[in-house]
C-alpha cells in the first residue's frame, strides 16, 4: 500500500490550522538557503536559523527562500510570521499528504507540488512535496527532502544570469520550479514506459505467473504517478488563464506550455494503462492457451493408449474358448492392428492440428 | 445488503412534510445540549426538554444546541418551531436515509452530513447523519447516537477558548463540525487501505476461495463510502463559493480547504476501486494458472504411465505363439524398455518446463 | 426484451400531431375524475364523459381532471379542446412510449412521467405512463390503467383537507403527484434490493447456473428503471429552477426536494449496478475454482491408480522368465509396495493442500 | 467491415471544394422531382434535367426539389448554381460519408441525415445519405437511392392538403422530413430488439458457438446506428434552440419533439448494449459451466473405474502363491467388492451433487 | 514501445526556450523552400541557407516558407530571427514530440500538427511533427522528414493557380495543409480497417495464438493514431470558432469542415476499439470453447473404454473358479456385451449432443 495514501487521520479531530508534520522525516537537519537577485546583483547564504535573516525592503530584489525539511516547524512559523503567510498555509505545507493546488491568498499565490523520483534501488517511485508560495517580489520554497536535483539547475541558471531568468520577477522563478518538476515527470513515465515494454516482451515470449504481479505493481505506480499530476493540470489551467494579479500577463504563455506538458503526461498515462490492460488480455489469454496445449497432450495420449490397452486387455483374458489366441498369426495381426490403430489416431490428430 | 439503501418507501404515498422518522434508533433518550458563547462567555448545559430552553436575544451570544437522538419527533417539532424552520427541513432530519446536502431557508442554512465510524467487533462501517441548521448566531445539530466522540473534541475547543473557534460566528462553529466529520472520513479509509493491503498480500501468497468474498466485501464498503462522500463535495463547493450572505466571507478559505479533503478522499477511493480491480484481476488469472498447474500433473501422470501400462497389457495376453514371452532375457528387457519411455518421459516434460 | 423499448415505429410515416394510441390498452373503460376545490369548497365527481363537464370561470377553485385510461383517443381529443392542448401534447399523451420530459407550452406545462409498480405474481416491473398538463387553476393528469393506488393518498388529502394542498395551486397539487410517484421508486428498489441480497447470499453459497440469468433480469430491470427516472432528473431540475411561471416560487424548495431524492435514487442505481457486477466475478470465479476442484479430485484419482495398475500390470504379464513371480513372498511384499505408493500419494496431496 | 468507415481517403490531397461522389452508385438513374405548392396551389412534375426548371419569384410559394441518385455531378452543379450553394455544400452531398451535421451558410440551412433501412435478405442495415437545404422558401433533398417509402407518405400528404403542411413553410417540410427518418430508426432498433431477444434465449437454452459470433454482428450494427444518430442529436439541439433565423419559431416544438426522440433512440442503445454486454456473461459463464459439467463425467467414469481395473489387474497377476485366487468364493467376492466400491462412489458423488 | 511517448525527459532541467532537438534526424540535409505567390504572380525557389532570403515588404503577396529537417538549430533559429517568433514557439517547432496544439503568439498562430504514414515495409505507422507559423502574410512550415507526398498537391496546386488558393490568404493555406493532413488520416485508418477486418476474419476461422498479438498491436497503433488526432480537434473548433483577427471569417466555414472530419476520424476510431475488444471477446470464448471441445474428446474415449477395459480386466483374472471362463459362449458374449456398452455410450453422447 502506497504510504501517501491514508495518513491523514491523526489530524483527525484537532483544531484547524494546527501545526502537525505528516509524513516521514526525510532529512535530519532543515536547510535554509536564501538567494536575492536582481538583474545586476546576486547573493546566496545558507542560513541556519531564520533570525538571521532580515527581510529587505527593496522591491527591485527578487528574494528565493529554499528550506528543506518540513519537520522543523519553529522555522516554518517563523517564515509564516515573516511573510504572514495564512494559518492554513502553514498547516498545509507541513502535512505532506497534500495534493497539488492552487490558493490565492491576497497577498500571495500558495501552490502545493509532488515531485517524483525514481529510486533504481527498490524499484519505487518516491513522492516528495514541495510548496511553493510566491508572492510579488519573493518565492519560499518548501522540500520534505534536501535540496533535490531537480532544483539545482535553477539556481545555477540565476548564478549565472543565463537565460531570462534574472531579468523576471518571482513568478517567472515559481513557473521554473513547476516547469522543472514537471519536465522530470517525463523521466519517471520513460522508466514506467521501458518497464511496460520488457513486461510486453516477458508476457509473449514466456508468460509466467510473475507477469501478473508485475503487472499489477505498475499498474499501482501509474495510478499513484497519476495522482500527483492530475489535479497540478487544473493548477496550472488556473495560472495560465491570468485571473491572478500576482501573475504577469508575460508569464501565461509559459504557464500554458507546462500545461500542455501535464496534459501530455496525463495522456501518456492513459495510453500506458490502456496498454497495460492490453497485456493482461494476453496473459489471460496466454494461460488459457496453454491449458488448452495441456489438456491437448493429455487428450492425445489417452486417445492412443486407451483402446490399445482395452485391446490387451482383451487378449489378456482367459476365457477357455478364445479361437483367436489359438492363431499361429494372432500375436503378429493384434499388433498390427494396434500399430494400424495408433498410426490412424496420429494422423487424425494431425489433421486436426492437434499435432 | 446496505441498510441505507433503499428503505424509503415506508414514507411513499404520505404528504411530504410529514415528520416520520425512517432509520433505526440508535440511543434511547434524546440529549439536549446547549451551549452559548461569545469570545468572553461560556455556558454549556444538558437539558431534558427543549421547554427549559429560552432563546436568548443576544446577538453577539452564539447558540450551539445539540440534539442526540432524533427519533424524539417532540423535541424535534418544538426546535423547528422555536428556531423557525421549514417543514421539509424537520421531515429531512429525522428520515436518516438523505444524502449529503445543502439547502438555503432563508433564515438558515440546512446541511446533512453522514458521518461515518468503523465497528472493529462486526468488520463493518456505522453510517449516522448528521444535520445541521446554521443560521446568524445559531447552530443546531443532530444526530442519531450518543455525543460522538468525533464532536466532543469540539466541545472541549470552545471550552477551553482555545484556537479562533470563540471569536467567530456560527458559521465557522458548522464548518468546524464539518471538518471534523470530513476529517473522520480518513480514519477509515486508512482502515480499508489496510485491509486491501492485507488482501493483496493474500492473493498473491496464497489465493483461497475467501478473498473474492473478502475483495467483494471491501468493493462495497467503497461503494457506501463514496455514496456519503460525493454529494458533500459538491456541498462544500457551494459553501466555499460564497453565495449565501450566511456564511462570511473569512470562512470560505477554510471550507476551500474542507474542499480539498472530500476531493482527495473520493480520488483515494477511486485509486482504492482501481487496486481492487487490479486484485480480482491477479486473484482470477491464479485460479487459471492453478488449473493449469493440476492439469500439468494429471498429463505428466497419465503420459508416463498409460504407454507403460499398455505395454505390460500387450505381455499380458494369452496368445500362443508370443515368442518374446519364451526369451530369457526378454522380462528384464522389457523392463529395461519401460524405465527407458518413463525417464524419456520426465526428461521430454522438463524440457517442456512441465516440471 | 421490455415492451416499451422499440414499439414506437408503428407511428412512422404519419403526420406529427396525429392521435394514435401506441401501446397496451390497460383498462376497459376510460375513467374520467372532476375534483375542484378551493382552501373552503371541495367537489368530486364521476363523469361518463367530457361533455357533462362545463369549465368553471372561477380562478380561485382549482380543478383537477382525471383520466384513466388514455386508448379512449375521443376523450384526450375534448379534453385537448376544452383546455386549449397543443396537438403535440395530446399526441404525446396517448403514445405512451415517451420519455420523461416537460415542455412548457405558453398556458400550461407538460410533463410527461413514468409511474413503476412491482407485480409479485410475474416478479416484472409494470411501467406506467402518467402525463401532466399543470395550468395555472387546473391539472390534467392522464393515466394508462386504473386510477392507481399510489394517486389515491393524494385525492384523500384533498378531501379531508388536510396538510398544505388545499391552501396552495395547482402547481403544488402537481408536485405532490410526481412526489408520490417518485417516491414509489423507492419501493421499487427496496424490491430490487433484496432481490440482490438473495443473489449474493446464492452465490456465495451455492453458485448454481439460474444465478447468472436471475443476475441478467435483474440488471435488465435496473436499465428499466434508469431508463424511467434519469430523464425525470433533468425534468424536475428544470422545474426546480424556476425559470417556468406558471409555477410559484413557493413550490420551488418542493420540487428540489423531489429532485434529490430522483438523484437518490439514480445513485442507488449506479451502486447496485456495482455489485450486480461484484456478483457476477464472484460467480464466475467460483465457477473456476469449481472446475479446478473437479480437477484436483481427477488428477489425485489418476495419480494414484495409473502407478499402481502399471505395476499389477506387469506381473500380470506372462514372460516364462520373472524370478518375483515365484518367490513365496512376492504378492504380499507387491501389496505392501502398492500401498506404500498409494499412502505416499496421499501425503503428497495433503502437503500440497489438495486433500 | 462497414462501408462507410474509411473511403474518405480517395480525397486526400485533392483542393477542398472538388465535387467528387465518393460512396457506391445506388441508382441508375437521377431523378428531379420539383413539387410547387401553398396554401391553395400544388404542382408537381418529373423534370429529366435541371434545365428545364425556371426558379419562381412568388415567395408565397414553397418549392421542394428532390433529387434521387446524386451521382451525377453535374445536375448537383447546376442546383448549387440556381440556389446559389456554397463550394463545401456541394463537396459533402457528393460525399456519402459525412457525419450528420447542421451548417448555416447566410442564404440557407444545410443539413446532412443518414437513412436506414433494414435489409432482410443480407440481414444487413443499409445507410443512405439525405442532405437538405433549407432555405426561406424551397427546401432541396438529396438522395443517394430511389425516392424512399419513407419520404413518400410526406409528398402525399402535401398533395391530399392533410395536415399543417400546406399551410407552412419550408422549415416545417424540412422537419417534417427529419422526423419522417428519425421515426424510421424505431423500425430499425425494434428490429435489433427482435434479433437481441432471439439470441437472449438462444443463449440460455443451447449456447453454441454461433451466438458470439451473432453477438459480435449486433453489437457491429447498434455501433453503426449509434454512430448515425448520435451527431443528429446535436444536430437537432442546435435547430431547436432557435438561434437560425431560418427557421420560424412556431417549428421549435416539433424540432425539440423529433430532439427527444433522437434522444430515446441513442438511450435505447445504451440499453441495448448493456444487454448483449450481459449476454455475453451469460454466454462466457455458460461455456465455463459446460467445461465444468464435461469434467465432471470424467472425473465421475475415472473415480469409479479406475480403481476397480486396479484390483482386477490386481487379481490377474501370476504370482505362484496368491491365496484368494484359490479361494472357491474369491471370484464372487471380489465381484462383490467392486460393485460395492462402484456404488460407494455413486453415491459419494450424489452427496457432492455431482449426479 | 511507442518512441514518441516518452523521451522528454532528456530537457529536464534546462531553462523554457532553449533550443534541443529532439527526435529522430529524419532527413540529412535540411531543405527550404520560398513560395511567394499573389493572385497574378508565382515565385518558387530552393535556398540552401537562410541567408539568401530577404523578407518582402509587399502585404499582397503570400511567402510561404517550408523546412524540411528541423534539426538544423541554426536554420530555425534565422526563421525565428526574421519572422519575431517567440523563443517558446522555436523550442516546440524542434521538439518532436509536442502534443497537436494551438498558440496565438500576437502576430502569429502557432499550430502543431502530427502528420501519419503507414509503412508497409515495418507495418508500422511513422508520425511526423508539421509547426506552422501562420501570420498574416506569411505561412512557414516545418517537417521532420523530406517534402512529404501529402503536402506536394498543395504547392501544385498554387503553382496552376487552380482553385481558390492563389486568391485567399496565408490563412487559407494554412487551413489547405490541415485540410490535406487530416484527410490523409483516412487512409491510415482504411489501411487499419482492412487489418481488423482480416483480424476478424481470422478469429472466427482459425483462433491462433497470433491473433492475440495482432490484436494487441492494433490496439497500440489505434492508440497512437488517436493521441495524435484527438488534441487537433481541439485546436480545430478553437480555430473555427473564430476569436482570432489572424483568420479571417471567410475560412471559418473551411476549418469548421475540417472539424467534421476530424470528428469523424475519432469517432472511427472508437468505434474501431469497439470491434476489437469484440474480437478480444470472441477469441477468448473461442479458446474456452476449444478447451471444452478438446475435454469433451477426452472424456468420450475415457467413458467408453476405462469400463470395457475394467471389464476386460475382471475376466483376465485368475480365480481359479470363475465360471464364466468356462462357458463355451463366455467369450463371444462379452465381446457381444462391450460392443453393446460401447454402441450405448456413443448413443448417449449424441444424445447429449457431444458427438
């Protein structure tokens, strides 16, 4: 049973906008790492607590704030007292059983993520949130883990200055988070893709009872990969049609074409559980198949060898008066009836391409 | 079959607004407490009759009057009339078999939840209503057990003053109850999680007879869950978008958010539905593939020993001239002959994979 | 296959507006019912035909015309004139292979519906058109049998005055013909329902070849009704709504109430649909796992009697030669292997769980 | 496979616009019929070419023409000359494998139908294309066949001056025509009925291998009536709402009658499919059941004879010193054995309900 | 595996607008072609570079630009230098594996297209990219592969200045190349028609394991094929629909015509997964019939000769007093009586009509 699923229930009954972490703690130390840029300027610290930030005036400087690890909820609420983020904002980034929305809350855009990746290891997709909340020149990011891969380009590219990315405002850096969560998506179905292909190959050639499980395994990871993008496609349909202030109008472009690419994915997934029912028709056909070969073997031998040893069986009798046995040929002419009679039986085989 | 489902036809042919109450009785007294509060007050009381109960003028006073037990058609008559409410309203709340839903009467919202709770002793899920009627500074609710152990925290939350629930208007008090119910709704799909778990893990161990009972067993659970769930989301959807003047404007992030609960219940038990599928389907093609295997036997079995058996059959005849009879050496022969075929046999099966 | 799917081709090719009668004639005479009453007067009477009736110009008196049976094409023709019917309203009243439906002709609505009755004897489901012509001081209501026991409540609340009806239009009067209408399904259903209990509780017991075809009725009479109510669903939402004025604002908080409980009833529907099908995997693979039992009882009879007849076979040959043949303890010591093989075999089964 | 599927291909890459008949040559022949009438007027003649037709300019008057056989180009050219047609009119009533569709171009309305009719010597429905334009006061039908029974009883009614039709204009003949082949798919669907009843009890009473292939051609041909009438619908929808100014609002009604009737025909479908979907159970289950019931024999014969040939074989083994065989009772001993080991197994069987 | 799926990953991480090909390299050389073209004049040249072209300052003539071979970065980046696109715009135009979509870019339509070809040779179906830029004067194309045979007609056509292509604008070329791609997927869908058709055939003659693969593999390509016209439906009634000043409203009609048709396709298509998963069904059934029919064989020999073999077994005994063995006619008898039992057997069979 995927972990994601049902934890919710130890909220269950407490205060709304009560701090509680759900979920696992995926990392021991929360990381905070505060970038400010403008067009001309850079700066990057990691801080260890949020005391030693001080929040700059200036509206020209885009500030990033990157914490990883959610279980710290001192330093959750004291962002959340920063930037008076809503209760209900708080609560929602440290319970991890979130799925992907959007909320506007006055002052800024509250966005909640999954990001995927694949472990080679234990062979599971692993779902990690992040929250995102972007407001008119700052972005604070929230990751249950260290500071992923997936990331990281990003802040490289504002080191750097590459791109347009330095010259456009915190919401064009929310829209490259989401773009580089959502482009990973792509590597999770490629894997999810090759591991349909070999089970496509394993269930013609050989199909074994482990196809089934297999099957079965993927069939859970797609419903669960599903589940993270599906509701980010009504996100981003909201983003895109700029009826938030807190967008620029010179962002709904971008915001579109990430759309389009979780519709791709969402359509990909479709098709690869189409697919997936596709190989569970050849399986189930393929057992019956070879029930059929089986029960075709065993009907060929009884056929043969039934009436040949009901024939012993009668030689075999001792009746008195049995004229045949007496025959100086009746040894040589049973067997050759019997040859006679399972040579036919072959051949009435083959002819029914039993053979 | 589920009770719910179908018992309202005692009522078919009756004026509507007639007050039956349709459902089982699930306490033996009806309780009445009644709580007032405001942000500096607190009274809390159990009355026996709503005839102890004057309504207070007070504006800024909120009411909260909960009512244990609705087949007391008396009490439930004298609240209608006292608090004004409509006779299609009255007739809803003691017919236990409503669906999830809201109506505007003017003076006060009507909303019928079910809530839900899992019996460990008969593997079952308990389904009571619960109604409530939230009008400017009143709610009243009703249910058809015993103060559940779902709304007592609640209690305890305004008792204690603690969170924002005191300085806020009824309308936050019912979307507080709401909450808590939703929140309940968790607690046991995390029990059917686990139990599909468990299911999972049986078939694919060791697929007995049972866990197609069993998997049908869960499958309506699900059905029942869902039947309680839907409706409310559309409930809440209507709540959140702000169209009724009774319910102010700061609620509506919170019940957006109650939203989004009943929205990823409904698509874990869509994912639930799905898994289930995916079980039945492995729990059918392990039958197949047990018939198969028996039937492997069966072949295995009957192709050594039918060609050996005739072959004993044919040196069992009694015909007078059989020459290989009089042979020394042609008994050992033949047995020699016949360990040959049977070893022929298990070394062609092997390859075959048969064994 | 259900009568009233495909009879409707008999009409084609004619003019539309054309009276035929399309369908079973179901009571020998045509009844015809005047009931006028305003909140102090009420008046009922028997006519033999539309001739003794003279319309009454008096706005406050409401008047209810019943007409049971609808074959009588000269009855619906005078009503038709009298109260100034479309030609499409009376054709559609008499062919009673309509679809739930309203359509609002300038002085009056039209609403065609459909009234279920469980026939115990024939174990079917006799479907019943009931056609509504709601004027603003009059009600039409046409009916294919006799005056049915599901309107009779309603005439009877009239007469004694009791409830609302006396005090309200005829659109309430019309409302509290559909609701009792609507509220028949649920009798309906609790019918289907416990017929579905019977099936399941069978099918796990005792899974029998009738199962499949009692399943097969039972979802064939599911379609039937779905047929009935889903089109009244949209027809009282639009009721409902109140886009019509011919019906009174007060009325609307009615006619929602009956439009939950059409969306009750479709839901219960849809769930029993569910477990119809739940039933039939639960069927089909009990019939598997029947089939592998057969085989396990085969496969174990075979495997323990091919050896040991093999081996009887072979001192049942006649070689001069076979030492064993002579020696003192040759059968006892044989009897002892054969039972050996045999009691060794059924270990075998029982460590595979076959026995 | 259906011939209408896939020929739109011989197109590709052709300039929209080229006049192409694509489709089979279903007449020899094309025949122009040109029917004049109003109120008090009725002319009607066969011309042999479009040139022998003068337009009128009495707008009084209603012009139909009706062409048969649209294979021949060039009288479609000349009429899309005289009424002023649009390019693409003319490409699609050339073209018999357009969708059913409803196009406004400025002048007039053009609407595309499919007419069925069921072939009872190849058990196949036939699908006919009709495309009409509608304009002010002519109304132009195209056909693929010989003028069909099924638009022949209009033309008789316009002669006979039965009914409104003389009295109104060219949008009451256009849906009068409509009507007259939606009417005719309740021909077609109480056909496929018939043919779903037959196979029902075909199925139940002997399930032979034909049935699924029977089910597979009428599950082919509700796809092919389905895919006829489902864009009609839409097609209806559109005329009915009244947005063309084409079409006078006195004809709303009747196009929303013809609308519901559309509307009954594709829900028949649905309910039709749901049947054969649970014929095919029946049928599945059956097969089962009778693999079930040829197992059972077996294992029966096997069970009882298999271990009484064992202990004959028993008794014909030659060892010298086999006690029994001396035995004067032996033989009817053993006679006796066996019959009560064979009627052991009867009724070990009965109790199983194997017999 | 389907290579289009899922090779997007390979961008992860890169900033939006950066130019990678992705895909295939379908040709060797890129290959541009300049058409400018007005009502009077035709202009047609191959430039190997885009340096050689000079953008026309005269708004009456039509350039239309078409590349062939998108990987050369270079060559689109010019194309987007000199036309203004946008660095999205040249970012999907290279990425081959863009969904079918629609972009209005300010003063151009971007338009993704996917463009069909069945290859005999692999029996596969090749999907190309086609991007259109459409702007008010100028038309650019982009294709993965060489000039294709689908879009030749086109240029043909504008060089004969047949039709109306020379007289309208680069809208109406746009809408020609849709036109001309979109008709082609009939062919591709006749050529999977006649396999189903063949499929069909083959699953009622002759079951083979093959048909299941077959099967399988149609179902894949179907899936692709409608993955690829599914989203260009879309884009289609966006276009029709007319909100863009770039297409002019004499085109609407065109592009709604186009609309139809690829309607048309996708319902075919449905209706093609219709018929095979009614194949599916009828291979299964034919596999369980075969499995009955071949059980059926086995059981008739195994009923007929284990008693005749028991029997001859009972009289191979050797009892020394069995008096049977002594009688003269003991010997003829039985073989009278095992003739008689096996006649009695075969008669039963053909009674229960196995035979």
């Amino acid at each position: 049973m995927d972990r994601t699923m049902s934890k919710g229930s130890t909220k269950a009954g407490l205060p709304p906008g009560t701090l509680i972490h759900i979920g696992e703690k995926k990392t021991e130390k929360t990381g905070i790492t505060v970038i400010e840029y403008s067009e001309s300027e850079f700066r990057e610290r990691d801080v260890s607590s949020m005391d030693e930030y001080v929040r700059s005036g200036d509206k020209s400087i885009i500030t990033w704030i990157n914490i990883d690890g959610i279980q710290n909820l001192e330093v959750v609420e004291k962002v959340g007292a920063l930037f008076l983020l809503h209760p209900l904002t708080l609560e929602d980034i440290v319970n991890t059983e979130q799925f992907p929305k959007i909320e506007e809350y006055g002052e800024y855009l509250f966005i909640v993520l999954k990001m995927l990746s694949y472990l080679e290891k234990t062979d599971t997709i692993a779902v990690e949130q992040v929250s995102l909340c972007c407001g008119p020149e700052f972005l604070i990011s929230f990751q249950e883990g260290k500071a992923s891969s997936i990331l990281l380009p990003i802040k490289e590219r504002i080191r750097n200055g590459k791109g347009r990315i330095r010259k456009m405002g915190a919401d064009y850096l929310a829209y490259s988070l989401i773009d580089a969560i959502v482009d990973n998506y792509f590597t999770i179905l490629e894997k999810l893709g090759e591991k349909i292909e070999t089970l496509e190959d394993a269930v013609v050639d050989n199909p074994e009872k482990k196809v089934i499980n297999d099957l079965h395994r993927l069939k859970r990871q797609l419903i669960n990969v599903r589940r993270s993008i599906w509701p980010l496609r009504e996100v981003l349909n909201i983003m895109g049609r700029g009826e938030s202030s807190l967008i620029s109008e010179s962002i709904h472009l971008y915001l579109r074409d990430v759309y389009d690419h979780t519709i791709r994915i969402i359509e990909t997934i479709e098709a690869y559980r189409d697919i997936l029912s596709g190989i569970l028709d050849i399986y189930l056909s393929n057992i019956s198949n070879r029930i059929n070969a089986v029960m075709k073997v065993l009907t060929i031998i009884a056929t043969i060898f039934m009436p040949l040893t009901f024939l012993a069986g009668v030689y075999g009798m001792n009746f008195k008066y049995m004229p045949e046995l007496e025959w100086p040929l009746g040894y040589p002419l049973i067997l050759f009836i019997m040859t006679f009679i399972g040579i036919s039986m072959v051949i009435y085989f083959r002819k029914k391409k039993w053979l």
